[in-house]
C-alpha cells in the first residue's frame, strides 16, 4: 500500500517532490490543492480530482495514495451548542472532537491519540490506556472532517487537549501542526493552536523549538505530593522541574509566549485556600494563564466536583495574589464533552449553530 501524501509535512513534501522532478512552486501548488480539497464538500477519492497539472499528479499518484478523512459515527449537541463528535479511522479505531462555541469563537478540541498512556486519575480517557498513536492525515483529518460538518459554522481556534496526551505523540503532532499552520496548508495562525501536555519536558522543549504554538501544562496539584497521587507523569518528570524551565525560558524570551496552566479543581482533594496558597508559590515566578477547571464527574470516578463556593474563593485567593486566572464554565456536560470556556454567549453564533442543527435533522 502507498503511503499517505497527507502525512507527508511540506518540508517532507518538497525533499520528495524535487526526487520526481517536480520544481518548488510546482510542489507548493500541489501540496496546497491537495489540502485545500480535503475541506471541499465532498472530498477526492482519485488524483484526478485534484486542481492541479495531471502530468504532475501522475508522477505523485506513483508514490503516494490521498487519504481518507475519518467518518462521523456518532454526533451529539449539547444543551450549550456544544457539539460532539465521535470519529471512525481506517482501523475501526473511534476517537473525539469535540466543536465549543464561546462567544464569538468557535474552538475545536482534537485528539492526539486512541486512548492515553499517561493514567491520570481523574480522566476518563486515561482509564483506556493507550491503544495507538494517532498520524498526522488522522489528526489533521479531524479539523477538515469537522470544517465540512460545521459548514459556515467558523473555527477560530484548536486546542490539542482530547483524547491522548500530543506530546506522547510528538513527530506525528510536529507534522500535523506545520500541515495546519503553513499557508499552504490550512493556514491556522498558530497563535490560535493550544497543546496540552502533561508536562513531558524534553518534548516541550522540541515544541517550543520548533513551532510558536501555545502550550497548555496540566498541573493539577498544587505542590509535588498530591500532584503525584493523580498524575503518574509526576514521578518521571517532576513539576519542579518543567517549571524550571519554564521560568529560565521567560527571563530568557520575555513574556509574550507564556505557557497556560490547567489545574482541575477535585471536590475536597485540592481545592482548599490552602491549596491555593501553595499553587501561588509553586509557580512563583512563571507568567502566564492560570484556568481552573471544576471537575466534570464520569462513570467510575471517586472524584467529586467541587462546591460553586470552593471555586469562587480559590479564584478570589489566585487573583489576589496577582495571577492572572480563569474559571472555565463547564461546557458539554450533559453529552461527556465538557471542555473549553463560556463567557458570554453571542446571539448570532446562536442562530448559526441552530440553522446547524435544523439543517442536519
């Protein structure tokens, strides 16, 4: 079987397109038409389909096959607008996308992998385990699959924070990442794209070698002990130590690429001032986003989600001690896609999302 031209990144690409005798502008063209056919309505089974010089595509088509988007298997809308959907692969494999509007934004949350290595205690994907890595034409397969449902639906932003831990994953999130972002890709500004990790430090320094992305860590405890009684990940790379090195980067490049920080608030596990007091001082030092998550229970967790009071005074505490922090309103609750952020919602992007829906049925 040939591979896929859809895993190829256009560094990749052009290395292989001057082995055909194909000139650079003669690749660019190609490698645009190829991705820019993949968000069409209906997607290009053969070479032929593509806008493109058919001499040039057939020397292509000899050493690369076009890959298939994932199939929509299952499809559920929140009571929020949020939409979620269950995507099928080659192999039979399932994985999630999940589309949140907030506001005036529209931000779809893509899965790095089937399942995750990392078992942290408190996710619901990470009682799978990790089943496979997912490639870049999967990866990248999920933003055109998902541009084609939405229709005039806009996605403004992504967030590499479903299912999978992308760092785990990292050359394969490396290729989709310059695919999305490149202008002869999908065109994504990468200031728009989030990674979340768990804080797996080498590749967050690939990361910030290699791309401007933003990047989201997953801190969870607000000292070493309890972060490790629910992150494994702890024991490997200690918060200390990516904290570190988030510290020395910021004096080193100023602030304008701050890191995010995601810290889960479990009912009665982490979510007293006192907790929130050590949190200040464990990051002491380190600019950037804090967002406070109240835990959204899931079938077979000990976790309780905390009291609409813990949370106020916790974010009081943080923004007191001069954090800049976030509550994120829980959203997909009722469909187990609860993610993202809701500040206020935009009447407009409500009629759309509700032609969407009426559209669909």
């Amino acid at each position: 079987m040939l591979p896929y031209f859809h895993d190829l990144s256009l560094t990749a690409w052009l290395a292989e397109a001057a082995e055909l005798g194909l000139t650079r502008v003669q690749a660019l063209r190609i490698f645009r038409a190829v991705h820019r056919a993949s968000t069409f309505p209906h997607v290009p089974e053969s070479w032929t389909q593509i806008d493109a010089p058919p001499k040039q595509l057939a020397r292509v088509a000899e050493r690369f096959a076009l890959a298939p988007l994932p199939k929509v298997v299952d499809k559920r809308v929140s009571e929020d607008y949020t939409i979620k959907f269950l995507l099928g692969l080659a192999d039979g494999r399932n994985v999630e996308a999940v589309y949140i509007p907030e506001g005036t934004r529209g931000t779809l949350c893509v899965s790095s992998q089937v399942g995750c290595a990392m078992a942290c205690d408190f996710c619901f994907t990470g009682k799978m385990g990790l089943h496979r890595h997912l490639r870049p034409h999967e990866i990248v397969g999920q933003y055109a699959r998902a541009r084609q449902e939405l229709g005039n639906l806009e996605i403004t932003n992504m967030v590499f924070m479903g299912m999978g831990e992308p760092l785990h994953n990292l050359d394969n999130v490396l290729t989709s990442l310059e695919i999305l972002t490149n202008d002869y890709g999908h065109g994504v500004p990468p200031r728009r794209i989030s990674v979340s990790t768990s804080g797996l430090l080498p590749a967050i320094k690939v990361l910030f070698e290699k791309t401007t992305v933003r990047l989201a860590l997953s801190v969870n405890g607000p000292n070493p002990e309890k972060r490790l009684r629910v992150m494994p990940v702890e024991k490997a790379y200690p918060i200390e130590d990516v904290l570190a090195y988030l510290r020395a980067r910021s004096e080193a490049v100023g602030n304008h690429h701050q890191a995010m920080f995601e810290y889960v608030l479990l009912g009665g596990e982490n979510d007293s001032l006192e907790d929130a007091a050590d949190l200040v001082r464990m990051l002491e030092g380190v600019p950037g986003r804090i967002n406070l998550i109240p835990f959204n229970p899931h079938p077979g967790s000990p976790y309780l989600r905390p009291t609409d009071e813990a949370v106020d005074a916790f974010h009081a505490y943080l923004r007191a001690h001069d954090r800049n922090v976030f509550v994120r309103k829980s959203r997909g609750r009722d469909v187990l896609a609860a993610c993202g952020q809701l500040h206020q919602q935009h009447e407009r992007r409500k009629e759309s999302i509700r032609a969407f829906l009426n559209s669909t049925h």
